[in-house]
C-alpha cells in the first residue's frame, strides 16, 4: 500500500509530505500498517478532522439593532457558524457586504478570513489639526480651500498618467516578499498618494474641543490602499475559500479563511500589514502636500483603521471590517456624510464589542436605492442648506443616503463603546464624483 493512500487521513495536516516519507521508510522496515498509524499519531497527533459549519452561531453583540438592517445580522450570524470564530459585534452603523457585514467585528482562533477584512485593506480615517488656520480664515477662503484640497490628491477608480508623490513605504522590503508583493510595488509606486472612488472623501473641517470648547480647523481623509490592497484581498480570499474546501464541507463561498499557523495565513497577514501601512502613507502624502501649499503648520495628528485584521498574543484574530478599533484610552474617528457632524472619540475598552464603535453613520440603504430614489437637486439643496461647498457630489453619497450620525453616536455612548472628545462640521468637501464600493 503507498503511503499516501494508507494515510490518507493525514491529506491536510501541514506535514503531510514528511508524514508519507517516514511511513515509506517503516513500510521498507517491514513494520505492519497498525504499528506505521501508531508511530505517526504519536509524533504527529491525530488527523484532522473534516470541519463544519457550527449548528448555532458563537455569542453576538449588537449595539442599536434597530438601526441595522436585517441582512447584517444575518451575515455575521452566518461567520460566526463558522469552526474558528469565538465571539463578534455589530455595530450600528451596520449594512451587508462580502461575508462579514461593513460595521461587523469577529473574533477567529488562530485564524484570518481576507473577505472579512476586506477589500480596501487598512481604509482609514486621518484628520490632521493646524495651528495658523482659524475657523473665521477657513470661513472667508473656502474656495482657495477647495481648490487646494483638489489638487493634492487624486480620487476614482485607476491611476494617474505618472507618479504623483514619493514616500518611505515605496522602500519597505516586504514588497520583495512575495511574487504577488513584487508585481504589486509598481502599481503602488504609482498610486502611492491618491484616494479612492465612493465614499472615501478629503474635508475641511471646523471643530470644537468638548472639554474646553476650543474651536480647530483640520483636513480630515477617509482613503485606503487603493488597488494593491484589492489584489491582495481577491487573491488571498480565493485561496482561502480553496483551503477551506479541503479542510471543511458546507462553507459558503467568501467565507473561507486561512490559519495564522500556515504559511498561506502568514503570507496574508504580512500583504495585509503592509497594505495597511500603504494606506497611511497615501494619507501622510495628502496631508504633507495640503499643508505644504499652504504653509500650513500640524499641531496634532488622529487617525485609525477600520478594515483590517489584529492578532493578539494568545492567537485569536480580532477582524474589524468598517469598525473603529476602541480599546480603552485610544482615539478614533467617526465621520458622518458631507453634510453632518463627524466625532473624535476616545474608546472605553468594552470587552462585549471586542473594544470596538461604528466606522461612520452607515448607508440607510444601498446605492442603487439611493440611485432610485434621490435626485440630484435633493442630494444640492441638502448640501447647499447645510453651508458646505461640495465638488463630486452624487446622489448614493447624499447624507439622505446616511443613516443618523447622531442616533449611531447615542447608542454606543449608552453602550458604553465611546466617549466623544470633539464635534467637527464639515466645511470643505472633494469626493470622486464616481460610483463606487463602500469601504
């Protein structure tokens, strides 16, 4: 009997190749099939076993349920089925995506699902705070502001004609890598310091300091890691929902995921860190040419993700994908639409929610809702009451297409989630002017 087919058992374990050269070596020894099953079980434990999905999801918490959509709550009940998950929250800004809602948090063992993260990797908030700008300046030079924020950055689907900045990241020698990180260090290099189609967005804001009342005037970017992180997601997800289909039977499609112990899952959790680090980047380059041109001085920097994946020391993996990171004492961004209030926060550490809030408002219903029932002079007339010059404005990114920032702010104050530290209004706002996905 070859030892492939007397050890079949053994087909996913990560050693299965050495498994077969010692059981060819005892089967020249002459030692019979029961004592080859002994040996190898004591040295490498039992063979896995087939997984699948659990009867009943692993313990859920959701934070203002009547403002999230019912197809959420499905979706995340459907990841925690899931054999590695421990434990997820749903935020209230909540709405369906790719596997894992945009607004879910889910906990895996030893375990990283690319979907779950998603798509537009390490998308981030970024809000740079200036000294020599006061709110009345901003007020009086909002055109020179709009023209200055529209040529700093670059924003839709594709790239430019060339390279519009440089940055450190462009060095970083994790893009030697892998093959994929190799091909990839061109595109980055040309899209190094651009912005996404959607909702990812460039503003002015004019905030207030709820401790004191200071008033601020900041720029504040919602971005991410542009194509290099979509080819890594795709990639690594479809190899994921390929190994998951070998270890585990009646796994939906986008539900696959991969083991940090494996060389696979640690590839990915190497693409995604550096994505994510890419993501910062485009940020610091927007922000550094913003202030450049205008002999702007920064006096405080907040920022944070919200599509991406935390491994922490025992092995579990906290995925946030649309979810503001909220461990206790740490500062976050919550941004509403172009229209409404956006929050500086500071998170409270609650273990319920995995130490996380809501990434923003959250879509009151997709874009080709908003598509059917907003038309443009709704979506100008709600911007152009609210004061705030907008340049890419579309109907699916109306804040008639948001949910209440306010409302999603007051329950996860109630939760115990947040405690807000600023109020910002948006002043200034450049977006794509595109259709695009949420991020």
């Amino acid at each position: 009997m070859k030892p492939a087919k007397l050890l079949a058992d053994y087909t996913d374990h990560p050693s299965f190749r050495r498994i077969c050269r010692e059981a060819k070596q005892m089967l020249k020894e002459g030692m019979d099939v029961a004592m080859i099953r002994q040996a190898i079980a004591a040295r490498y434990g039992t063979p896995p076993t087939e997984l699948r999905l659990r009867d009943t999801p692993q313990p859920l918490k959701i934070v203002g349920e009547h403002l999230v959509e019912p197809g959420a709550i499905e979706q995340i009940r459907m990841a925690l089925r899931l054999p590695p998950a421990i434990r997820g929250a749903l935020m209230p800004d909540a709405h369906q995506g790719y596997a894992l809602p945009v607004g879910g948090v889910i906990a895996y063992d030893r375990a990283v699902a690319p979907y779950q993260v998603g798509v537009d990797i390490g998308c981030r908030m970024h809000l740079s705070i200036f000294a020599e700008l006061t709110p009345d300046d901003a007020r009086r030079d909002r055109q020179l502001l709009l023209e200055t924020l529209s040529k700093v950055t670059v924003f839709g689907i594709g790239s430019p004609k060339k390279p519009v900045a440089d940055h450190p990241i462009l060095t970083d020698s994790r893009w030697r890598a892998t093959k994929l990180l190799r091909e990839l260090h061109e595109l980055a290099r040309v899209q190094i310091g651009t912005s996404g189609g959607g909702n990812h967005f460039a503003e002015i804001v004019i905030g207030e300091w709820l401790t004191n009342g200071q008033p601020f005037v900041g720029l504040l970017t919602h971005s991410g890691s542009r194509g290099v992180g979509a080819r890594i997601a795709n990639y690594y997800a479809e190899l994921a929902d390929r190994e998951t289909a070998v270890i585990a039977k009646g796994i939906p499609r986008t539900y696959g995921w991969l083991s940090t112990e494996r060389e696979a899952g640690q590839e990915y959790l190497l693409a995604m860190r550096l994505a994510g680090d890419f993501a910062r980047a485009n940020h610091e380059v927007i922000h550094a040419r913003f202030a450049r041109a205008l002999g702007l001085k920064v006096t405080q920097v907040i920022e944070n993700h919200h599509n991406f994946a935390w491994e922490q020391p025992d092995g579990t993996v906290i995925h946030r994908k649309g979810a503001t990171p909220a461990e206790a004492g740490v500062l976050g961004i919550i941004p509403g639409s172009m229209a409404t209030a956006s929050y500086i926060v500071e998170g409270l550490g609650d273990k319920a929610t995995l130490a996380s809030a809501a990434h923003g408002a959250g879509r009151r219903f997709s874009r080709a809702e908003a598509r059917r029932t907003i038309t443009p002079a709704m979506a100008a007339a709600v911007v152009r009451e609210a004061g705030v010059l907008v340049r890419g404005l579309t109907v699916d990114e109306s804040p008639l297409a948001y949910k209440d920032i306010e409302s999603v702010m007051e329950v996860q104050i109630a939760a115990g989630l947040i405690r807000p530290v600023a109020r910002m209004r948006p002043l200034v706002v450049v977006m794509s002017g595109a259709r695009g996905e949420d991020s």
